[in-house]
C-alpha cells in the first residue's frame, strides 16, 4: 500500500457504496477537520476509486480542500474491494465506547467540550453526573444495546434512591402528627367511645317491671 497525496478532483467515488452517509456525519466530519485536520487517509485502488472514506471526501471538498492523504491499493481482485468496503464499515462499527474512561477523559477536559461526534450539551450532562447518560449517545454510534440497558438500570437505581431517602422525612412529618390527633380527640369521636365503657363498668341499672325501661342505680 502507498501513502501519497492526490487531487480531491482525480478521485472517484465507487457505483455502490455500503455506507449511507448523513448530514450529521457529514456536518461532524468538517467539525473534526476543521479542529484536528485530516488524521485519516483515504484509500483508494489503482484506478483512484475510493474504497474507504467517501465521507471524509465529502467533507473536504465540502470545505474547499484540494489535495488529500491517499492510500493506493494495488492488486485487490473486483471482489476483495468489496469485500475490504463492507469489512472496514463493519469493523469499526463493532467498537464501543469504554464509558469508565470516557468519563474521565471528559472530566479531565474541565468543559472544554467542543468535541466533533458529541453533542456539547450531552458531554456537560455526563460530566454533571456520570450515571445520566441518555439514549442520545446511540445516535453517534458510540454504544450497544446493553450498554445503554446498563444505564438505564442505573438511572433507575438513582431515582429508587433518591425516593427512598425522601420516605423517612414523610414517615417522620406524619408520626409527628399522629400524636396531635390522639391527644386532642373530636369531640364526637374517640372521646365518646372511650367513656362508654367507663359508664358501663362503673354504673349499675334494674329493669322497670312495668315498663321495661332501665333504671339507673
């Protein structure tokens, strides 16, 4: 494989290509140019159709370069470039993010956070508070199912948490209640039911043999 540089306008983009590429990956690909330059080449056959990197072609001619950094690739069969197209897609796809260490790294960034592939706003909430990270983060590829299931779990054990350290200030306002109440009883509630049986316990009655009434001793 040889490293040279060639005209952006001598390149070709293949008839087919496996990878859609969006406007947002566009958008984050001149972000990453215009902060770090090119930092990936692209590669190409022999006939300068572009293998790998149709995207980062469209983003240079998209911000007036007019040369890149090519990797020429020789001798490839019509299907071993297929192959190396679907290959380098998949591949790096199957990466993801060590989350412990991203946190760090972001953490260490202290809010410089003008990262291309990031939302800024996102990075400020995982800096705020690492277990909040939201299902946005997938739509930059950076995490799988599981993981996001992860955080999820984790969202809800802090929420669980949060509440349960909100029950014991309840428990305490409505105990602190409770006394009042049983100390000072309704007129025609508790106080009458309790008096009753002191009457009845402490005062004795007789049947009236003609009318039948009680009579109190």
């Amino acid at each position: 494989m040889n490293v040279t540089t060639k005209r952006l306008g001598a390149l070709k983009h293949p008839k087919k290509n496996v990878r859609i590429h969006s406007e947002q990956q566009i958008r984050e690909l001149k972000r990453s140019l215009e902060k770090f330059g090119q930092t990936r080449a692209i590669v190409v056959d022999e006939d300068d159709t572009i293998l790998i990197g149709n995207g980062l072609y469209e983003a240079m001619v998209s911000l007036g370069y007019q040369e890149a950094t090519v990797y020429v690739k020789t001798g490839l069969s019509e299907n071993d470039k297929k192959k190396l197209m679907i290959a380098d897609n998949k591949t790096y796809a199957l990466g993801i993010d060590n989350l412990e260490t991203l946190n760090e790294f972001l953490e260490e960034l202290q809010g410089d956070l003008d990262i291309p592939g990031y939302d800024e706003e996102i990075l400020q909430q995982m800096v705020a508070d690492a277990d909040e990270v939201t299902d946005k983060l997938s739509e930059y590829g950076t995490l799988d199912e599981s993981e996001i299931q992860k955080m999820k779990e984790a969202n809800e054990k802090r929420e669980q948490k949060a509440v349960s350290e909100e029950t014991p200030d309840n428990n305490s306002e409505n105990s602190s209640e409770t006394p009042n109440t049983s100390d000072n009883p309704t007129a025609g509630g508790q106080s009458t039911t309790e008096a009753e049986p002191e009457i009845t316990e402490t005062r004795k009655f007789v049947i009236c043999p003609n009318c039948g009434e009680k009579i109190w001793l």
